[in-house]
C-alpha cells in the first residue's frame, strides 16, 4: 500500500493556474520529490493530495481508491510542514500523542506507540519537553513523529527542512533518509533545493509554472539527450 495516483490536476487561484494539468503516479515505498522555484506550484499539487485544497478539475487516487473528496483527517497520509505546526502548550508526547487521541486509540497503546516512534526520531529523552525548549531541529523531529505515530502509508514533506541552517539540513537529510528506508513509506518531498532533491530521492519530478516538466531519477536529471 502507499501508491499514489494523480491524474489531470488542475487548480487556479483567480484568474492565476497554480497547477496546470498534473499527472504522476507514485509506487508504494517510493521517494519522489517536487522540485522546483518558489510559485511552481509545488506546495498547492501537495496540498491537494493532503485535502487541503481542492482540484478545480482531476483526481487524486491513494492505492486506487478516488480520495480527492475526503476531508484531509480521513486520508491516513503524514502531512510535516516547514514551520513544524507543533501546539505550543502541549508537551512533545502529548503533540505526538494527539493524533491518536483524536482516533480515539486507548491510553496504554497510546504510550507504546509513541515511546517507539520518539525513539525512532531520537527524542526518547525529551518526551516531557515543551517545544520552545527545543531547537528547530528537535521540533522538526518532533513533526516528524507526530506525522508516523499513527503509521499513515504515504509521508508527505513541505520544505520540511526550510527553516534550519545549512549543517543541521545536512544532518536531518540523513535521517529522513535513513527513516525512509526503516518504514518503507511513500514519500513525496517538496523542495526547491536541488542537491536535497538528488541526494534524497528516487525520482525527482521538476515543476515550473504549475506543470511538471521532467521526472527523472536524479543522475538522469540533467542528461541531454
Ligand atoms: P510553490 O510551492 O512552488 O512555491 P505554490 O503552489 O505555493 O508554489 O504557488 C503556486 C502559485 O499559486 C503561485 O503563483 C502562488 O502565488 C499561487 N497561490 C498559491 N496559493 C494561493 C492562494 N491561497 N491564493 C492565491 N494564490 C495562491
Ligand atoms: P500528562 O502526564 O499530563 O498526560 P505527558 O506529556 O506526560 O502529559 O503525556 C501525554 C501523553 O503522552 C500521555 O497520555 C502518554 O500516553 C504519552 N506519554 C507521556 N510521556 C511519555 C513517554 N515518555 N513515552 C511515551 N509516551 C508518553
């Protein structure tokens, strides 16, 4: 599970196409990225596939199923945003806990899961911590585990690493990439930097004024044919 399927995406704002006529298909376990220059169009195809903007026109299909309908809560996709989204007055096991919450899982595998997956992120440690006793880096990983915790197929990353300096990107690239390969989940990564996009991905899909140009793994990118 965790293929995705987008078919003819169309979405304008006024009288302005911020995604024209997008079609990708995504295998399950596959990382792709949308690469591109900031208005690209990037960050409205991904918030579609979330649910949280909807298509003038196309679908958006999860494991073949049409979801381009359904509300963003009922997508069981990981969503992570550039400025980590966390609730300021929540410790980090209760951010991490709260989508579960709000499923309504039991207290007692409510703790289990989130034990495992702040272990997973390396923040076993703080789990009592507020997020602003922490650096950037930790609350995005914070983001991160709060976007697992409820074991979601598909990731989906918006600029995830913006916001931090260039050593902890380097850094915090590795571990994504590295969690990647440790649960096996889709997942699609917008970015408009192009050495995470070919150092993370296995296919990079470039977006400019709204279409998408190319999908090539990344050391066929910039072969001329
Ligand atoms: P990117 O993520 O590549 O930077 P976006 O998807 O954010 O690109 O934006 C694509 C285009 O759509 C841009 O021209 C942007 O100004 C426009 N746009 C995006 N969101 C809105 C919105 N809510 N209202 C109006 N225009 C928008
Ligand atoms: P409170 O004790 O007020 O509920 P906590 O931050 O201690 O606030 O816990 C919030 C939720 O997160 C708890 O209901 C529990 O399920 C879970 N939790 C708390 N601490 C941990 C921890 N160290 N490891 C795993 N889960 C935890």
């Amino acid at each position: 599970t965790g293929g995705i399927a987008l078919h003819n995406l169309q979405k304008r704002y006024g009288s302005a196409t911020a995604v024209d006529d997008v079609s990708l298909s995504v295998s399950p376990g596959e990382f792709i990225s949308l690469l591109g220059p900031s208005g690209s169009g990037k960050t409205t195809t991904l918030m579609m596939v979330a649910g949280f903007e909807l298509p003038d026109s196309g679908r958006v299909l999860l494991d073949d199923r049409d979801i381009t309908r359904l509300p963003p809560h009922r997508r069981e996709l990981g969503v992570i945003f550039q400025n980590y989204a966390l609730f300021p007055h929540m410790t980090v096991a209760e951010n991490v806990a709260y989508p579960l919450r709000m499923r309504r899982v039991a207290k007692a595998e409510v703790e289990a899961r989130v034990r495992r997956v702040l272990d997973q992120v390396h923040l076993g440690a703080l789990a009592s911590r507020r997020p602003h006793q922490m650096s950037g880096g930790q609350q995005q990983r914070v983001a991160i585990a709060r976007a697992l915790v409820f074991d979601p197929p598909v990731l989906l990353l918006d600029e995830p690493l913006g916001a931090l300096d260039k050593k902890l990107r380097e850094h915090l690239r590795g571990e994504i990439k590295t969690l990647h390969k440790e649960v096996g989940k889709t997942m699609i990564y917008v970015t408009h930097d192009q050495d995470e996009a070919l150092a993370m991905s296995d296919r990079v899909a470039v977006m400019h004024e709204g279409r998408i140009r190319q999908v090539s793994a990344p050391q066929e990118l910039y072969r001329r044919p």
